[in-house]
C-alpha cells in the first residue's frame, strides 16, 4: 500500500495503456503521494504523514490536528 493517501483514502485506479495499434495493455494510474512531516502541538512531537497533494492542500485548510482526527478516525495509526 505505498501508492496510498492517509488522509483521503486516494489509492491506484486501473485502466489500459493503448498503444498506436490499438492493442490494449494494463497500466496504473498512481496518485501524487508525498511524504511530509508536520509539528503537532498537542503531543509535542513530529508526525510524518504519506499524503496525496489534495490531502495536502486539505491539511493547509482545515489544521494538522483536524486532519489527525481524520487518519485516526479511519483506523490508520500516526
């Protein structure tokens, strides 16, 4: 689960890569996954989050806490 966003859940999608001739092979479709580091006051501690760059812009607009409760609240451990 590498190409996965903690916070908005992003993850690989599928389709086929067509080539000039027509023929169809499987190919993935990878979201823009980031690793960022981010200070959280309330523990006094660093967290570093694996996040899409939507997640990213999403944790710039509601704060580094709010998005914790996110993560925490789907069941992945930071």
């Amino acid at each position: 689960m590498s190409a996965h966003c903690m916070l908005t859940g992003a993850e690989p999608g599928f389709g086929n890569r067509i080539s000039h001739s027509h023929r169809r092979t499987s190919r993935r479709f990878d979201p823009n996954i980031q690793s960022k580091r981010y200070w959280l006051p309330s523990e006094r501690r660093h967290v570093r989050l694996r996040l899409s760059t939507k997640g990213i812009r999403t944790v710039d607009a509601i704060g580094v806490e709010a998005a914790v409760a996110r993560i925490r609240a789907r069941g992945v451990k930071v």
